[in-house]
C-alpha cells in the first residue's frame, strides 16, 4: 500500500478493519441494534428561526455526493451515476439539476463536489462537461477516494492477478470519505473557501 502512494492515516484505517475480519468480525449491525427513531417533530412544529439559520449557512454550504460505485450489478461498466432513470436523464444529470436550482432560487453559488473512485472518474468528468456552470464554484469539482487490496474470502490473503494488476485494487467504499478528504486536499480547500457544511 506504501509503494501505491497511499497515506500512513489510510493504511493505519485500512489494517484497524482487516483485523477485526481476521478476529471474526462481520461489520453488520443486528436488527434489535438498529432501533428506528421512534418521534420526530413535524416542519410545521419547528421554530421559524431553524429556517432563517439555515439560510444563512447556505453560503458556507455545498452539496457533497459519493460517486465511486460502479453499475457492474445492473450490466453496466460504468459509474452507477450514469444510469438512466427518467427518459435521458442520468442520476447525475438529476443531482446536476438539483444543484442548480438551489443556486437559482438562494442566489449562492452552491458547489457540487464529488468524491470520485479511480473507476468512475473519467466517465463522471466527462459527463459533467454539459454543465460549463459547474466549472465557476471556486472550488475542485471532484476528488478521488482511496485504492485498497481486494481480499480473497476463502484466505483473506491480497487477491493477485498478475495480468492485470489493477484488478488487485478496489474502491475502500463510503467511510473513507473523511480520510479522503483530507489526504487529497479536498478539506483543506473547502475550510479555505469558507465552507463549513456538506
């Protein structure tokens, strides 16, 4: 992981989870842990001023997707964000979209980051050339999260495939976001452009 370039903070993260794998763990939470929320106030009870507050924080606000997943399960060989889902219209053209009213309607130019995987990248780029708007928000459009070894089930050993070394890697999934941010400089952008909220 080292000669890959990548942080003492992810390796460190990456070795925690591998070895509560080899101790047994399975990382899932059992239905009498997962208590659902048993009340919550309607809008129409909340005090106006949350509103108010919440309006002034949109300046130092942006709208943070995780886009690294790609569509393998549903016969794609790209970014699941490019999935048709309403006529032409992609996943991604419709976070585009919603971006984009949210700057109309507050008058804030409200940035959209992405945090890419090695895989969806590209294509993602690509695909968001249709909206030259996104190009003046002052901040990087996108930053790419961390690489990790495939693991083998059977042994837990590094999977190994000597005629295509790429496949020995893997996006490491939503909870290296925060890691991410900040090994690729993304945070550190972000607090230098004012924005506090995602």
């Amino acid at each position: 992981m080292r000669s890959a370039g990548l942080s003492q903070t992810f390796i460190d993260n990456f070795r925690f989870y591998y070895e509560q794998l080899v101790r047994g763990a399975t990382g899932y939470i059992s239905h009498e842990e997962a208590q659902p929320v048993e009340t919550l106030p309607s809008y129409q009870e909340l005090d106006t001023s949350l509103q108010r507050a919440g309006e002034r924080a949109l300046s130092r606000t942006l709208v943070l997707k995780l886009n690294g997943g790609l569509g393998t399960s549903m016969g794609m060989d790209g970014p699941k964000s490019l999935l048709p889902v309403k006529g032409d219209l992609t996943f991604l053209d419709i976070i585009v979209r919603q971006v984009l009213a949210l700057r109309r309607r507050f008058d804030l130019p409200i940035p959209l980051v992405l945090m890419n995987s090695f895989y969806t990248r590209t294509a993602t780029l690509h695909a968001l050339e249709a909206y030259p708007e996104l190009k003046e928000q002052g901040v990087p459009l996108d930053f790419i999260q961390h690489m990790e070894p495939k693991i083998w089930k059977e042994s837990l050993l590094p999977a190994e495939w000597p005629n295509d070394p790429d496949k020995e890697w893997c996006p490491p999934g939503h909870g290296d976001i925060y890691t991410a941010l900040v090994d690729s400089g993304m945070l550190k952008a972000l607090l230098d452009a004012g924005y506090e909220y995602a």
